[in-house]
C-alpha cells in the first residue's frame, strides 16, 4: 500500500475547513496535528533534499483576499 504523507497544501485545507465549521483550533486539535505533519514531511524532504511541487498556500488559502473598491 502507498504511503500518504500530509502535505502542507494539506494541512492548509484542513486547517481552512476546521476554521470555517467551528473545528477545534486548539493546538491539541486535528488542524493542529496536520500542520505538524506536513511541517514534518516538508523538513524531511528539505534534509534529503527532496523538493516539493505544490503546496505552499499560505495566509488566504486560496481564496481571493477582495480589494474590491469603488470602480470608477
């Protein structure tokens, strides 16, 4: 069977989910741990050094951050 590493475009799915359904964000909660894993598996990656593809959402998630504004 194929081992599945959490990745940290992972953990930031996770993360958004839990927060946007009222999750436990505790740093004992599951958002917390897949944070921690995908951090793991990324420092892992870096010291053999591996390189990632993807990943690497930060802050927004994805999301578009607005700025809308008057049009003018």
């Amino acid at each position: 069977m194929p081992k599945h590493e959490m990745s940290k475009s992972d953990s930031a799915r996770i993360q958004g989910h839990e927060a946007k359904n009222g999750g436990d964000m505790s740093s004992k909660g599951f958002a917390a741990r897949a944070q921690a894993a995908g951090d793991r598996n990324q420092n892992a990656s870096a010291s053999t050094g591996q390189q990632r593809i993807g990943g690497g959402q930060s802050g927004n998630h994805g999301r578009s951050t607005g700025g809308g504004g008057a049009k003018k």
